[in-house]
C-alpha cells in the first residue's frame, strides 16, 4: 500500500466522518424543533385549560344565583294569575262592544 492509496482512503474515511456528523446534526436539530414545537403547544394548552378553569368558576358561582324550579313556579303562577285578568277584560270589552254595536244600530233605524 502506497502513499497515495493511504491519503484516498483518508479522504474517504473523512468524507463519509464529515457525512455522519452532518447526519447526525440535522437529525438532532429536527428532533430539538420538535420538541421546541411539542413543548409550545403543551404551554398553549396549559394556558387554555387554566381559562376554562376560571370560566367553570365563574359560571358555578352565577348557578348559585340562578332561579331555582320553585322560584320558577311562583312566576308562573303570577303570570297565570295576569293571563286569567287579562282573559277577563277581553270578555268584559267584547260584551261592551257588542253593546256599543247595539246602540249605534238601534240609533241608525230611528234615523
């Protein structure tokens, strides 16, 4: 083996080292970017769940507020105590208005 085929075989050897590594970094950064972008979305998620964490807080402490059935039941009692009143005045004024009709006709016939 001569002095030439030793430096080929060097250079070989260099060039497929330098190939490993530049394969070795590329790999290594592609798996750093994943985990930078894993790593942001998890925080995002983090982030979102402690919102959420202070909406159901927010919305436990307005059902405390809230009507309840029997709160409920009393309105609709109210309500149907208007609608029979109310019932009762459109039958009132029906019954006048067909008064009314009865006089405005008996005065048009005596003319």
């Amino acid at each position: 083996m001569d002095i030439e085929m030793a430096k080929f075989l060097f250079q070989i050897l260099t060039f497929l080292m330098t190939s490993a590594v530049a394969v070795y970094v590329y790999l290594a950064n592609k798996g750093k970017v994943t985990n930078d972008r894993i790593e942001k979305m998890e925080d995002e998620i983090r982030s979102d769940i402690g919102k959420h964490g202070e909406r159901i807080t927010t919305l436990e402490a307005r059902s405390d507020e809230a009507l309840t059935h029997d709160d409920l039941s009393v309105i609709h009692e109210k309500i149907n105590v208007v609608a029979g009143g109310l019932r009762e005045l459109t039958g009132e004024f029906s019954a006048t208005n067909r008064t009314l009709q009865l006089i405005h006709e008996t005065l048009m016939e005596r003319k």
